[in-house]
C-alpha cells in the first residue's frame, strides 16, 4: 500500500470570535489517501492555515524537506519509521512548534488508517488496552463577557456536567492575565470566590480541576493569589505561569501543596522532559496532535510512567481528538481523566457537527472504542460548511 495524495481542510466556526480564549473557531483536518482506497483522519489544534504551508510547502534543500512530498509513494504502515524521517528531513524548519503541530495532525491519520488497514482499534496497536473504559472531565468555560455574568453561569454549568453525568470538571478561570477570555475583568480574590462558588455547589466528592491559562506572571504572585486554594480539594491547577518559565514551575511544585498540571502547548518529547525534569509539574497534559501525533504522545506518557506522573491530555477540538486521546489513554496507566468539551455545554458547532458518529459517554465513562482505526467518521456537509467559512475570511484577509 502507498500514499497517494493528502488533503489538508483548513476550517472555521461561523462568527468565531478572536477574543475568545477558545481554540475550538478553528480546526486543520487532514485526510491520507491510499492507492488501495483506505484513508486515515486526523486533526490538530494550530492556526490551520500555518498548518497548512507546514504540510504543503515544497521542500528546498535535504535539511528542510516537504512533509507532504516526504510521504507521498510511502507505506502508510510504517508509522515510527514515517515519523523519524518527517522528524529529521523538516528539521531545520520543524523540530519544535508549527511544523511538530502538523506532523501531529498527519501522525494521527496514518494511525487511523493503520487501523483501518489492519481491522483493528488503534488502541490495539498502541500497546493494547490496560482498562476497560477511559473518564471524561468536563471542560467548562461560559461564552459570556462580563465576570457577574460569568459567576452565575460557571456554578450552573459545573452542576449541569454532574447532572449529564461526568465525574469530574474543570473550570477555566481566566479573568485577568494575558488571555483574559473575551474581555472579563477580575480580581485574584474573585477568582478565590468563583472557585468557592463551585465547589460549594458541586460538594465536596466531586473531583474538580482549575485552569487559570497563564493568569500569574510569576511564582511569587501566583502563591499568594492561590494561597488559600488548599480549600477547594482541588485535582490540579493548570498552567498558572508562562509556558516557558520552567524555574517558576518547579517552585510552585516544590512550595505549595495543589499539583501542577501543564503541557497542552508542548511539541515533541524533549519538551515534556524539560517540563517534566526542570519544570517538576505532577501532571502532564500532552495534545495528542500538537505534541506530535499519536506516536509522540504515547511516548511522552511513557516517560511520564517512568517518573510516575499523572497523564490528563489536553483536548480542546472535534471528535477526531476526543478519539484520539481515548485511544491514547487506554493504553496508559497513569491516565485517570482526558479532557473533553461536553456537547452540551459548548458553544462551538465546530466541535459539535464536524463528527457524524464518535464515541460517546455512558454513564459518566466512554466505553472502550471498538471501531477499526480511530472509529470516526466525518460529517462532510459540515466540513464543507466550515471549510466555506474559511475560505471567506482569508479572501477578505488576503483581498
Ligand atoms: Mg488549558
């Protein structure tokens, strides 16, 4: 079997809006073609246009080759060996960001089709099943701009989330900092009181996870905002300092008693070392697409078993990535959650419509996908619908 051809659709949600600190207005889904007629799917979350050039752009010189021209006449099968030479012929350009972002997406495809190809769920091929169904937690962050208004609205939605079922939620609670979430404007100290809020509604058993996305501009700052946060019970917080500012990671974990949880930004293994070795956070948080696909991230949650820390994998896109990330972890021991963006309690139709079917959650739990590959198909009156819509906005971008 060879890759004949490799189609990258670039979407956009209908009145997405830049404000947002939502990355679910947009998604880069690529398809994988073969000469026998099986094709793999696959997804990330990064800008998709930028995503885009990175698997289109021809190749100029043996250090910065084309990851589309490096896999056109290659046997779709030879997953790790395909990953390697995307690795090293795109390094000069790649290595990190984007271009890793992109190879994520492609990975993730040639998973689906392995599996596709070998009548098997990817799981199976990914080491082999180690439970018998993957936990959801619900991601929770209501579309309003004003923080009264937001108040009221996260107790409601966290109490909707255990009523549809989940077991778990996270709150994103971003009103200040550099992604402030459309506009909202708060203090440390209401943040303290939204967190109250919700887990006073929630009770104490319920498990709950805050992302503040980078609130905090140092270590020192952060510790007297979430001094009293000890409180709450809470799972993790996540990314509460610039990404790159590994030395004040490390001092939260070692000088305060919450877990820190990071990595949803991260490309590649070498960046989940440092994260892991340097940053001592004791949760790691990999997207499967943009750390590099399937491949990387099974990789990552390997060295993270080693150091014998929790794997909780950022999700913040369609259907695809839900799948993906429970293939992932169900061959992952120390993974008690994924991420996932309840149906019901996101505002994003791209999320909700680019999937005609999925996996779904029973009871709290998704059962253990069954499906050859990754088991998902597309809706392809709503990719086309998306697609439109990207295409309005760059030629208005670009006129
Ligand atoms: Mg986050």
């Amino acid at each position: 079997m060879k890759i004949v051809r490799i189609d990258c659709h670039v979407l956009l949600e209908p009145g997405y809006d830049v404000g947002a600190t939502s990355s679910s207005q947009d998604d880069i889904v690529v398809e994988i073609h073969t000469d026998e007629g099986i094709t793999g799917l696959g997804e990330s979350d990064v800008n998709p246009w930028i995503a885009r050039a990175c698997i289109q752009a021809p190749g100029t010189h043996t250090m910065g080759l084309g990851l589309s021209e490096m896999l056109i006449g290659q046997d779709p099968l030879e997953i790790e060996a395909l990953w390697q030479k995307l690795y090293v012929g795109s390094a000069m350009n790649g290595r990190r960001g984007a271009v890793i972002h992109a190879i994520g997406a492609l990975d993730m495809a040639l998973h689906d089709l392995r599996g596709k190809a070998l009548g098997k769920p990817c799981h199976e091929l990914l080491g082999g099943a180690v439970k018998k169904s993957i936990t959801p937690y619900a991601s929770l962050q209501p579309e309003v701009s004003s923080f009264p208004a937001y108040r009221r609205s996260i107790v409601e939605w966290a109490l909707r989330a255990k009523s549809i079922g989940f077991r778990a939620a996270k709150i994103e609670v971003t009103p200040c900092g550099p992604y402030a979430h459309k506009g909202l404007v708060a203090t440390h100290a209401e943040m303290t009181e939204v967190i109250r809020d919700v887990r006073a509604a929630l009770g104490p058993d319920f498990t709950l996870m805050v992302d503040v996305q980078y609130a905090f501009p140092s270590a020192e700052t952060c510790m007297r905002a979430i001094e009293s946060w000890t409180e709450f019970n809470l799972f993790f917080i996540e990314t509460p300092l610039p990404s790159d500012d590994l030395a004040g990671y490390a001092r939260l974990a070692e000088e305060q008693a919450i877990p820190i949880a990071a990595g949803e930004w991260l490309a590649t293994r070498y960046e989940f070392l440092d994260l892991m070795d340097r940053g001592k956070v004791q949760v790691v948080q990999p997207d499967v697409g943009r750390v590099g696909g399937l491949t990387e991230a099974k990789r990552v949650c390997n060295l993270a078993e080693q150091r014998k820390l929790r794997i909780v994998p950022h999700l913040w896109k369609s259907g695809i990535s839900i799948a993906a990330a429970a293939h992932l972890a169900a061959t992952t021991r120390n993974c008690p959650f994924i991420e996932f963006l309840p149906d019901e309690l996101c505002e994003s139709s791209l999320r909700k419509e680019l999937v005609e079917s999925g996996l779904q959650m029973i009871d709290g739990e998704i059962p253990l996908p069954t499906e050859p590959g990754l088991g998902v198909t597309l809706n392809r009156e709503a990719l086309a619908r998306f697609k439109r819509e990207a295409e309005n906005v760059s030629a208005s971008f670009f006129a």
